[in-house]
C-alpha cells in the first residue's frame, strides 16, 4: 500500500536501488488532515520530515502589529521548509502552520530522517536540494513584501493565478500580500474603477491583463 503511493508521487524514491531509502519509504506514516487545521505553532518540537501528496499548507508568522505574514505555501511534492531546517538544527518550530484544504502526506519519523541522511546520498541529495529550492522561494517572497508597493504587490498576485476569475477573499489575498484587508479593499476598488477588474461576492474577474502587468513593469523600473 505505503509502496504503491509512493511509486506514484514520488516515482524517483521507488525506482532506487537504496535499502536504507527502502526503509525510509517503509517507515513513513500516512497522514490526513481536514482544512483548516494547525500543524505546528512557535515552539513545536519536529517530529517527523513531512512531503505533501495533496492539498496545500501555509506557514505564517505574526507580526508586531497582529498581522499574519504569509511566509510560504507547501503544495503536492514538495517539502516543508522549516520542518526541514527544525530537523537539521534539532530546533522548535520558530512559526505556525495551518491546512488551507484537506491534505494528505507522508510524516517520516525524525530518526529515519537522519539516518537517510548518514546513509543514502540520493535522499541527501533530494531533501538539501528541496531546501535550497524552497528557502530561495521564502527569500523573494521576504524581499517582495519589503520593498514592492501595494499596487505591485497586488498586480502580481492577481496575474499569479490559474485564471481570469479568483475565487479567493479580501482577507486571504491580504496575507498573501502581508498587508491587510482594509488596504487591499480600497486598492481592489480602485483597480475597479480603472476599469481593470470587476468585484464579486467571493470571486475576482479580471479585465485588463496587460493594465496589471503595466503596474507590475513600472513598480520594477
């Protein structure tokens, strides 16, 4: 069953030759967790290194205001960063971590973790290149909400989306700006009376693409 997942997630580990890999796969335990649950908060100790076969996770901190700052999302095939950094450093979890859907993933127990570490080079391989992927990602993402005013900030994370209507709130595009509602509401309504994007009850349509990109290129120069 555990063997089978895995050869359709992660296709790479299955097709290792690596018994100490092989026991790694068979050590790790399915999880499934309803949305909207907490996974780890400031202080947790890490138990196990987690990958995702479903769903979706963020990690946030609060900042000195009360603000929830989005640091990332973890998505299917991919790893969590702090989870990765608390089990290198044997630290506690320094942020929390809530299910945005239903998830499914794979929790392998800390001790196979390391021993994954000592002795397979393809899950060293694997797991500090993930790191290195994923810590790049939180960097940019820290330099963006530093540095980009709020109408690139909101530029951008529009045209990020899978289509021209956004099924998403005020307050969750917020966080992922690490602004707040009321800012993003009022540059939302001007963005509508440029006639840009047209505002609905829970969704956002977009109109004008090339207006937004605008924004994005002269925020940039």
């Amino acid at each position: 069953m555990i063997l089978s997942i895995w050869q359709h997630h992660f296709p790479e580990f299955a097709g290792q030759n690596d018994k100490v890999l092989m026991q790694l796969m068979e050590s790790a335990v399915l999880l499934k967790l309803p949305a909207g649950q907490q996974v780890f908060y400031p202080g947790k100790a890490c138990e196990n290194y987690l990958l995702l076969l479903s769903g979706s996770v963020k990690a946030q901190i609060m900042s000195a205001d009360g603000r929830e700052v989005l640091l990332y999302h973890v998505r299917a095939g991919d790893s969590c960063v702090l989870t990765t950094s608390c089990l290198l450093g044997d630290n506690q979890y320094p942020a929390e971590g809530f299910t945005e859907t239903e998830v499914c993933a794979f929790a392998i127990p800390a001790y196979m973790f390391h021993r994954g570490l000592e002795h397979s080079v393809f899950f060293r391989d694997f797991v500090f290149r993930s790191f290195s992927s994923r810590l790049t990602d939180v960097i940019k993402r820290m330099e963006s909400i530093s540095f980009e005013t709020i109408d690139q900030k909101l530029a951008k994370a529009l045209l990020s989306a899978d289509s021209l209507t956004i099924h998403t709130t005020h307050h969750e595009l917020a966080l992922e700006m690490g602004s707040v509602r009321e800012v993003v509401s009022r540059r939302l309504k001007r963005f509508e009376s440029y006639g840009w994007l047209n505002l609905n009850r829970g969704n956002i349509e977009i109109l004008d693409v090339e207006a937004l990109k605008h924004v994005v290129d002269v925020n940039e120069v």
